[in-house]
C-alpha cells in the first residue's frame, strides 16, 4: 500500500461514524446535507437507475464504506452483494447495517485492499461511489473495475469547481487526506487509458460525473 493509500485508510478509519452520520435521515443534520452535499445522493440515485429492468444481478461496491449502498443494490434487485472496504470500522457499520435491514443474507463485505484482492469471479455491476475522490492513480483502479465486471463499471468523480474544490481542498488537507477532481477531458482520459471502449459520462448536481461504463465492449 503506498503512502498516499494509508492516508486514505487512517481517515477513514477515524472518521466511520462521522461519514455514516450523513445518510443517517433521523438526525437533523440530514436536510442540511441534502442541500450541501446533494451529490452524495444524486450519485447514487443515478446508479439505481442503470439497474433498473435488471434482476439477479451480482455488486461489487468498491470503496463500500457503511454498507448503505449495498443494501440499496440488494433492494434494486441484486442477488448478491460483496462490499470491499480498507477501513475497517467501516466494514463493521456495514455488516450491522445489513443486518438491520434485513439484506444480510444477500450481502457480503471484505477489510481488504481492491486493487490487490483476488477475486474468484466477475461482477455483473462494479460500483465506486465517492472513491476515485482519494485516488492518486484512477487509470489504475478503474481498469481493476474492468477487470472484474462481466457487464458495467459505475463511478463517480468529483469535478472541477470554482467554490467547493478549493475549501474542500483545504478541509482535507489539514486532515491529512489526499483529494483529487477532474474535468470531463481528464475523465475521458482516464477511461481511455483504462481500456474503457463504450462509455458516457454523466453530470449530476453542481460539480461531479458519474462514468457509465459496458466492458463487454471494451
């Protein structure tokens, strides 16, 4: 794991909760955040919408966190869910959430590294939502993606913007937490140099993309 990867895994690793507490829709501070952080949702209501009309279906949520998307997969229809996480206090909010909601049976999730995890099988639908955020090498983590879907890669990448870049910039910085954004050429750079052949890039909220990828033309 390089330098930058363990400065990834500590933050998350201090700040399980913290990040669990956003989708946590009985706390106040919700609302606040549907406003503030519309993309955190907007991202994921897009993803729900590229596996509408499929059923049985496999996930695998890269960059898992608290589990909360993988209990909406299993509810969009999949079969199957595995969530793979490097934080594990995040991959214990996961567990007990499915447990909660009744899906844990359907779900599955792995405190390892994704880029050197062997996996038995291909996905259908390889998924990381508010990922590529932290990585300092996309070309690399997204041909992974690839590697391992037998039909659609999905993920989200925070854009270029004038206001919110630059103080959330700061705010990770003085945590000790790498950031990156993209423009749509350098996201269309990235999918090119990652082997992606058939791909669409998709806008949401003020500044993010989400990347629709089928590798079965890749």
């Amino acid at each position: 794991m390089t330098v930058e990867s363990q400065k990834v895994q500590s933050y998350f690793q201090r700040r399980a909760k913290q990040f669990d507490s956003l989708y946590d829709e009985n706390r106040w501070m919700f609302l606040v955040n549907r406003v503030l952080r519309k993309g955190l949702y907007d991202r994921v209501l897009l993803t729900l919408r590229e596996m509408e009309g499929s059923s049985n279906f496999t996930v695998l949520d890269v960059g898992c966190g608290s589990g909360r998307n993988s209990a909406l997969f299993v509810e969009a229809g999949a079969s199957r869910v595995v969530g793979i996480d490097v934080s594990d206090p995040m991959i214990e909010l996961a567990q007990a959430y499915v447990e909660r909601e009744g899906v844990a049976e359907h779900c599955r999730f792995l405190s390892d590294d994704f880029h050197t995890h062997s996996f038995s099988e291909r996905f259908d639908y390889v998924v990381a939502l508010g990922v590529f955020d932290y990585m300092a090498e996309p070309v690399r983590t997204l041909r992974r993606m690839a590697a391992v879907a037998g039909g659609c890669v999905i993920a989200s990448f925070p854009g270029v913007s004038l206001v919110r870049m630059p103080l959330r910039r700061v705010r990770y910085a003085l945590r000790n937490c790498p950031l990156y954004f993209y423009s749509r050429e350098s996201l269309a750079r990235v999918a090119e140099e990652a082997g992606l052949r058939k791909y669409r890039v998709v806008p949401y909220s003020s500044s993010g993309f989400l990347l629709i990828g089928d590798v079965r033309h890749a």
